[in-house]
C-alpha cells in the first residue's frame, strides 16, 4: 500500500509536470495523512495483533472516514478542487482528484536535477520510504495503536519532502 502511493505520485509527475512532487505526495497519501489524527481523537480504531494480516499486524477494524470508498472518493473530490482553487491548473487537478520503481522511474525520466539537492534529496526519499516500507514487512509489530498513530503523523514529512527536493529538479521535454 504505502510504497505504491508514492509511486503513482513519482508517475503523476508527467502527466501535470507543473504541479509540486510534494502535492502529489500528500495527494495519494490523503487519507493515511488524515487517518492518524482520527485515531488520536478516537474517531477512528486500530488494534495491534500480530499476524493479523500476511502483511501488518494491525487489525483495522474501524476506519470509514479515511478509508471507506464513499469517503475515499469525497476526500479526494475536496482534495482536487482545493488544488484547482489555489492554483487553477486544470491537469492537476484532475491528477489529484483521480506502483514504486515505475513511478519512480518515469520521474526520473520526466525530471533532471538542478543540483545535488535535487539528485541526493530524491534518491535518499526512495530509499526511505522503501525502507519504510520493508520495516512494516519484517519488522517487530508496534506495541500499541497510539505508537501506530504517531508514526503516522510522521508521514506528514513526505510531501515536505518530496516538494523540497522536486524543487531542485527541472521537467524534461
């Protein structure tokens, strides 16, 4: 899940080249930015069991404001025309309202750096959230769903991230 988001956003760059790789990122990772702060208040519920699932072991057992079709589709609704709001660019828009190394391999062929910044700050984001990404595989289970919910709230600095070194990087023709 969390390693195909940033994928598509790597992908998304093409077709809106003008639209920031950082609100891209937050674009397709909408509502597991907003999931943390809903199971903080306590509007949404997680428990911690391992092996719960081949793949985490969290047991999401209720999540229908973020992650609920219906509600799924309404964020990324809002998502898009907020976007189209601020900036008017229509593509953009349509891109957030609508996998991994292919995504981040067409960026790479869409982007070229500037400057270091632009080359170590993209290959170091991959190399993060695929480490990430592997440590959710492998790794021990969290001990409780408020450590789950603040590791959540870290995502938040993906986008930052991406949008800073995207900024160091130029579209290609």
């Amino acid at each position: 899940m969390f390693i195909g988001h940033n994928a598509l956003a790597f992908a998304a760059k093409r077709v809106a080249p003008k639209t920031s790789l950082g609100i891209l990122t937050a674009a397709v990772m909408l509502v597991d930015l907003i999931w943390p702060i809903f199971l903080l208040l306590g509007i949404e519920h997680v428990r911690v069991e391992p092996r719960a699932t081949k793949f985490t072991p969290l047991d999401f057992y209720d999540y229908p404001w973020t992650h609920g079709l219906l509600m799924g589709i309404v964020w990324g609704i809002a998502f898009g025309l907020i976007y189209w709001a601020i900036t008017r660019y229509g593509r953009g828009a349509i891109i957030e309202s609508s996998m991994y190394i292919g995504g981040a391999w067409i960026y790479l062929a869409s982007t070229k750096s500037r400057d270091k910044i632009g080359s170590i700050g993209f290959w170091s984001f991959v190399v993060l959230v695929y480490a990430i990404y592997l440590s959710t595989a492998f790794g021990p289970p969290p001990p409780n769903a408020g450590v789950v919910a603040l590791m959540g709230l870290s995502a938040w600095l993906l986008p930052l991230w991406a949008a800073w070194f995207d900024s160091h990087r130029e579209a290609m023709a």
